[in-house]
C-alpha cells in the first residue's frame, strides 16, 4: 500500500534556469515555491519569482552542494519537500537520505537507487540480470600496478581505442580516450586523480570504445505503484568535450529500433527499482543502429524541454505527483510525439576560443524572439551581469516543427531574431550547424564538431540592429542622447 503525502511548500535546492523552471511550475500547482542562493547569486531571477528565498552562505558553489544547510533551510521556511533540479546535490544518494531522515520529501529516487545507478560499475550489473546490452568493459580496476595490468588486457582483448571512466562520474566529466598502451600507461594515474577531485572517489573503469556512435536517451517516468512509461526518444550527439550542445526530440531512427530502445529503457528502470522522472542514455552505432545501454541519469535532464513541447507533459509536474505517492495518468497516446523539437543551449561562451567561458561581462542589450513552437527557459535579462562563479547557460531555447525541414527553418529564423550585445555567445555557432548540409540531412554523430571545423569559422558581424539597440540602451542608461540636435 502506497502511503500519500500532500506537498504544501517545495524548497528548490538548485540555481539559475532550472530553479525558475521548477519554481514555475510549483506556482502553478497552488504551492509555496522557496528559492535558496549564495551571495554572489543575490540579482539573480529565480530569487524574483519564488515566494520565498534564503540566504545559505556566501559560496560559491559550496553551499548548494552543503546537505546540512540545504536542510536547515527547508527547516527554517517549513518546507515539506525539496526539488534538487540537476548538478549539485541532485544525482547525491546522502541528499536524498538525508531528506528522508528529515521528514522532507525529496521529489527524486530513492537513495539506495540513486547510489546503484550512480555506480556505472554497479549499474552495469543491474543491466547484466536484466539482459540488457551493454558495452564490453571491466569492473572497478584494482589499485596500482595490478589496476594498470587489468586494463591492459582489456586493451589487449579488445583493441584500442578504449575508454577510461570514472566509476562515479557524470556531465560527460570523468571520461578519457585512450590511443594506445603507452597512453594507456599515462592516462590511468591522471584518470584516478581526476575522479577523486571531480566525485571523490577514484574508482575507474575500461570500457571499448564505440567510435562515432550517436547518443540517444530515454525518458522515463516510474511510479510507486509499480508503473513505468516512456515519452520517447532524444538525439543528443553533438556535444563538446563530452557535453551535450543541442538536443533533438525524437531520434530519427527506424521505428523497430526505436520501439527496442523503448523496452530496453523501461526494463532498465525496472530492475533498477527506480522511481520518479529519470533518463536511460544508449549509444547507437550509426551504421547498424545496434544499441548499447551506457548509463541512467537519476535526475530531471537539461533537455527535458523537448520532450515536453512534444509530448505535452510537464515532467517537473509528474516527479511531484509521484513524489506525493499519486499514480501516473498519462493517456498512452500523448507518448506518439508528433514533429520534431530541438533544444539548443545558448551559453555566454566563445566557440571560437574553446568555448571559453564569458564570465564577468554584462548584457547590455537582450531581445528574445518569439512566434509559434519557440520556448525559452533563462535567467538572463538586459543588464545582466554572468557570474564567473558558476556556468555560462544564459538561456535554453526550444523550437517545435512539424517536420525536421521546418524545425530546421524555425530555429534559424528563431536564432536570427534573437539579440544578446555584450558577451560572444554560442548563437553564432548554431546558425552555422543551421546551415550545414550534414545537419540539414540529419546525419550527425558524436564525432560532428570534429568532423565539421568549417562550423567554427562563422564571420564577425554586428548586426545594424544591435548596433541600434546597444545605442537606445546607453541612451537610456546614461539619460543623454549624445546625437540630439
């Protein structure tokens, strides 16, 4: 028997764009959205639209990812439930414990689930007693010399390159591509480093490697009662540095391979006990379309946008429903996602410098676009200043076409009209893929960006309309109109 709980007052223990996305929707629901931020976090727009916000320290960073303080705060405003949003203490199995010891309802996993699937060792041999494919790869390699010989043989056995992985990782952080024995020699102390200073744990793992493989994930939806659903596919391939750039909503792939994924996802969420909105990512080879499982995501994605304008489901909406014990009640045929979404992620980087990140410079002129099947999720406005203390996303934009042909066209003119003078951005960039004829003919995988430099050589130009509006701004700024007869 499912015991119910009402959720009255949802702490949101994140920043930024999610924190606004989450508190968004607790609004809606008729309930008392409570923001939290570090100092440097005071200006920011998710503080405005919560009913409530709480100072938990100066940061950065370390406070959001403080569990005492986090609690302390949802014991200081009453709160009766925390949302962690993504990063931070989101994927954390001692959060979530620690909400359950508290009393809080934490709208996520259970901990001892989180802790599983966290573990891509231990996730690995869940995915084994369902018989559910996986990539070819060891256990965690043993300490020293011996850990150095057992990925060897796994070099030996399955030829280079292969994979070096942090057991714990995440965010596509923790990941090394290994050329060769010698590399190999050098990589694993620097890989073991990198995994106790990123997750403090130093375990790793060899896995082969799946070479230009496309990336593709499930959402999923579980219940207390024991039901699972899927809401379909994303194509998430092009990425930098093993993070993802652009989202595609759903995979372009045949429909019998697309129905595999779908089972696959949902007995993974299935033997894994799992409960509440999370994501199964597969790697696809992109010639045979066979699948791998790689990991399950415990938590609401970034990109959970396009599966929203797709399917018409507000997923933060289902994890407090399940949270509070009620069953899923989603008709079956909202899962036939009809057109093609994609998300791109506008970040105050510059794609040409590495994606070197903008931090400390200010947004002097903001216009968004708008018109039919465009969505923006941000936190950045005119004045705006971006914080060198956290990262660079200023805004989430979601485009929806009713085929990928008009997706394509949408977001290009969306991109066009969209207006941010002060930091270089990434919407340069994504007007170049919007250009390009592999993209434009949906034959992308995760080796694009090092397979399409030409995308990086996209010109300087300032647009006669930004030129206008950054004057209008000063103008307005400095109450003097230095071209006034």
């Amino acid at each position: 028997m499912v015991q119910k709980k009402t959720i009255k007052k949802v702490l949101v223990a994140n920043r930024g764009e999610i924190a606004l996305r989450i508190i968004r929707t607790v609004k809606e629901l008729g309930l008392v959205a409570v923001a939290v931020y570090e100092k440097p976090d005071s200006e920011s727009l998710f503080i405005r639209f919560a009913d409530d916000a709480i100072l938990i320290g100066n940061g950065p960073r370390k406070d959001y990812l403080n569990i005492d303080r986090i609690i302390w705060a949802a014991r200081q405003c009453g709160a009766d439930a925390i949302h962690p949003g993504y990063g931070f203490l989101a994927e954390n199995p001692e959060f979530s414990a620690a909400c359950e010891r508290a009393g809080i309802t934490f709208i996520g996993p259970p901990p001892g689930v989180i802790r599983d699937l966290g573990n891509k060792v231990v996730a690995r041999e869940i995915m084994k007693r369902a018989n559910i494919p996986f990539i070819p790869g060891t256990d965690n390699l043993s300490k020293g010399q011996a850990g150095i010989g057992e990925a060897l043989a796994f070099g030996k056995t399955h030829g280079y390159p292969i994979m070096l992985k942090a057991s714990s990782g995440g965010g596509g952080r923790g990941i090394r591509k290994v050329e060769s024995e010698s590399d190999l020699r050098i990589q694993l102390p620097l890989a073991r480093a990198e995994a106790l200073s990123a997750f403090n744990d130093e375990n790793v793992y060899v896995e082969r490697c799946i070479e230009a493989p496309r990336h593709v994930e499930v959402q999923i939806l579980a219940d207390k009662h024991g039901k699972v659903i899927h809401l379909g596919t994303r194509d998430c391939s092009i990425q930098r540095r093993h993070q993802k750039l652009l989202e595609i909503a759903p995979a372009d792939l045949p429909e019998d391979v697309l129905e595999a994924i779908h089972r696959t996802a949902i007995a993974a969420a299935r033997e894994s006990g799992y409960i509440n909105a999370g994501t199964v990512e597969f790697l696809v080879d992109a010639e045979t379309n066979e699948f791998w499982f790689m990991e399950m995501n415990t938590r609401l994605q970034v990109e959970h946008t396009v599966t929203e304008v797709l399917s018409g489901v507000d997923i933060v909406r289902e994890q407090i429903r399940i949270a509070e014990g009620e069953p899923i009640d989603i008709p079956a045929e909202r899962v036939n996602l009809m057109g093609k979404a994609i998300q791109v992620r506008i970040n105050a980087e510059d794609p040409r410098n590495n994606f070197m990140p903008e931090g400390g410079k200010r947004v002097e002129v903001y216009q968004s676009p708008g018109g039919p099947g465009i969505r923006l999720d941000g936190i950045v406005y005119q004045g705006y200043k971006i914080p060198t203390e956290y990262d660079s996303l200023l805004v989430k934009m979601t485009i929806r076409g009713y085929n990928w042909e008009q997706a394509i066209q949408r977001l290009k003119r969306a991109l066009n009209d969209f207006l941010i003078v002060g930091p270089q951005t990434t919407i340069p960039f994504y007007l170049a893929i919007c250009d390009d004829s592999d993209f434009r003919k949906g034959q992308f995988d995760t080796s694009y960006l090092e397979t399409h430099p030409a995308l990086f050589s996209y010109p300087d130009s300032e647009r006669e309309i930004a030129k206008l509006s950054k004057l209008i701004a000063e103008i307005h700024a400095k109450k003097n109109n230095p071209y006034a007869a």
